[in-house]
C-alpha cells in the first residue's frame, strides 16, 4: 500500500493512501472533514469527527465500524494510526456534514479516482503529471529528467526486494537506510536533517549529482540481488551495502578530482535558486 500520498483540494493537504492491491484510495477522515467545516486547526477538526463518530453511532450506522486506521505522518512529523475511508464511505460522511463545498469536493473525489484508472490504463500519463508537477515547482529540464529516471530505479529495486523475501514498509525503510548510508556516508534521517529537511521527500532536495549516485547504488542493488538471490532481510541488509559501496567509491573519486564534496546541504528552494541566479548572470553577460 503507497501511504505517503498527498491530494491537494483547494489549496489545502488530504493524505490518502493507493491500496493496489483491491484498487482502493484511502482518505484521511480528519483532513477532509477541516476542508468541508473550514477549519485551520487539526485539533477541531479532530474533535468534529469524534463528535460526528458519536452521532452515527448513536443513529446505528456501521461506518464507523467499518472504517480503517493507517499509520500516516502527522503534523509533527511522526505516523499516527488515523482514521480512513473509502470513496464510498467519505460520501458518507459528506451527506453528514452541512457544507457549501460538499459538492465541490465530491467532484474533486471523482477526479481523483479519474486520474487514477488513467493512469492504471496508460502510466505514461502519470509520468506526463509529474513532469508537469516538477516544471510548476521550478526545477529545470535536466534535473526533472534525472528525476524521473531515479523513480524508475527505485521501483526496480522495490521489485526485486519484494520478490527476495522483504516486507513492505519498515524493512524497505532499513533496506534503504543501508544503501542510502553505503554511498553518502548518512542514514536517511541524518540526510534530511543535514539538508534541513521534515516531511518533505529526500530524493526532490538532491542536486542531480547527488541523485545519479544515489540510482547508481540502487540499481547496483538490483543488479546484485538478481545475482546473489539473497532471502530475507538479513541477506538483503549485506547486498543493500555492497550496492550503496560502488557508488560510495564513485563518490569518493568525484571528491578527490573536484576537490569538492558531492553531498550538499542544499536543499529544493536553494539549489532551484542558485541555478536561477547562474542564468541571471548568464542573461546579462549576453
């Protein structure tokens, strides 16, 4: 399941979760009733749906009952077991809630669902998304198509670690931390604090150097794995590090012939604004 999901309505944050598996999107109950009661605070919007739960309770509903919990990021950057619904079960508690944008949000839900199947029918449509998405935040051309490159390297060697014995979530976590450490010399977490970061997506602060070694060690891992047939965590943990190792040596012999360190605590916004300034400089040289 691909939790770490985030649907914009009107300017304003709804994670959801794509179960592939049953083919379902899961929203966050607490995100959608803030938009639909215009409420800024998490803490209301928390206390509305637990007033809601109650109500429809209270009148035998079995929505509550049969709606889900997943862990998603909260706001302070941790995961927090939160309640979720289905399509079917937000127009539910929609039809419970007096709101002018009601109406609004359930086309929103359909666009959402659209854009999906579209994109389970024909993927190059999400790649066409994504470039679109990274072009609006700024990046330039080069660094957009290295991105995307990197997304197919990491779905690779999330294949290959599926089929080798590793379980979703928490062991990809570890797995990642391995080769992530191998080639840059930090843990996940230690990169993201190094470049300022929380909540936001490690691989989208990189410079394109940083994100060419970071998919030369994961498709090295890949590679590896075909080779070695490792099984399990434990097995995987050793060919993770041997992976995140060659690109670890390319990153060194980089170092030594610019002088310079590959790893930057540059982060989106400042990376994006240097390569704005060089062009700016370059505008009135010519």
């Amino acid at each position: 399941m691909d939790i770490d999901k985030i649907q914009m309505f009107e300017d304003k944050k709804i994670r959801t979760a794509w179960d592939e598996e049953n083919e379902e999107w899961y929203f966050s109950i607490v995100d959608v009733v803030g938009v639909l009661t215009e409420q800024d605070d998490y803490q209301k919007s928390r206390k509305y749906w637990n007033k809601l739960k109650q109500r429809l309770n209270d009148e035998g509903s079995q929505l509550v009952t049969n709606c889900h919990q997943l862990k998603m990021l909260a706001q302070d950057g941790k995961r927090r077991m939160t309640d979720v619904a289905t399509t079917e079960q937000l127009l539910r508690i929609i039809q419970s809630i007096p709101s002018k944008k009601a109406e609004p949000f359930k086309m929103w839900l359909a666009q959402v669902g659209r854009e999906r199947i579209e994109e389970t029918i024909d993927p190059e449509i999400s790649i066409d998304r994504a470039l679109e998405t990274y072009a609006k935040l700024g990046y330039d051309a080069d660094w957009i198509n290295q991105r995307l490159q990197t997304i197919r390297a990491r779905k690779e060697l999330t294949d290959q670690w599926k089929l080798h014995g590793v379980e979703q979530g928490q062991e990809y976590a570890i797995l990642t931390d391995e080769v992530t450490r191998a080639w840059s010399g930090m843990s996940t977490h230690q990169y993201k604090k190094y470049k300022g970061l929380k909540k936001e997506n490690l691989r989208d602060n990189m410079s394109t150097l940083e994100l060419a070694l970071n998919m030369l060690a994961e498709a090295t891992t890949t590679e590896l794995t075909k080779v070695h047939n490792p099984q399990g965590l434990s097995e995987n943990q050793v060919i993770a590090k041997q992976g995140g190792n060659v690109a670890g040596n390319a990153r060194k012999e980089i170092e030594k012939s610019t002088g310079k360190p590959v790893v930057t605590d540059k982060n989106a916004k400042e990376l994006n604004l240097i390569v704005t300034d060089v062009i700016e400089v370059i505008s009135e040289n010519t």
